[in-house]
C-alpha cells in the first residue's frame, strides 16, 4: 500500500477591531493505491480535490482568548469532508 499526497494554496488574514479573520484556499492532490479496491475506491479521491478553510480569533475580556475555524475538504471529488474547531484559553 501507498500513500501520497501533496497541498498548495493560499490563506489571507486580516485584523480589524475584534480581532484577525482568515480565509484559506488549496488544491490538494491524493494517491492512494491499495490490495482492497473497495477501500480504495470508496474512502478517499484520487487525483485533485479541492480545500476551503475559514476562521476567526479574539481576545475576550478577563484574559479569555477565542479561536473558531471551519474547513470544507474534497471539494470536487467524491467524499466531501467538513470539519471545525473550538479553542477558548484562559490566561491568568
């Protein structure tokens, strides 16, 4: 069994007043080769797919940092994914 895989893209980021928002865009290439067809064929696209990605960070008040992320993965394939992410962090 083989794996490869290989990304390439952007993210931009900016700051305003609440905080930083960023928005990312790759293109992502996949190759998977396998004894198990039905793995293979059923679990992952290969060739290109594409990779969306946004988010959002703050410093609250009382020292409470909080970060939030949103990711769209397989764009233009067969097996789209999406995925998120919470981070809060207290500093005292």
């Amino acid at each position: 069994m083989s794996f490869t895989k290989a990304s390439i893209g952007a993210e931009l980021s900016r700051s305003f007043a609440l905080g930083e928002a960023f928005v990312g865009l790759h293109a992502d290439w996949l190759e998977n080769s396998s004894d198990n067809t039905l793995v293979t064929e059923l679990l992952s696209d290969d060739e290109w797919t594409g990779r969306l990605g946004f988010g959002f960070s703050t410093q609250l008040e009382s020292g409470i940092e909080l970060d939030t992320s949103v990711e769209l993965a397989g764009l233009g394939g067969d097996l789209q994914q999406a995925s998120g992410g919470l981070r809060v962090a207290f500093s005292f």
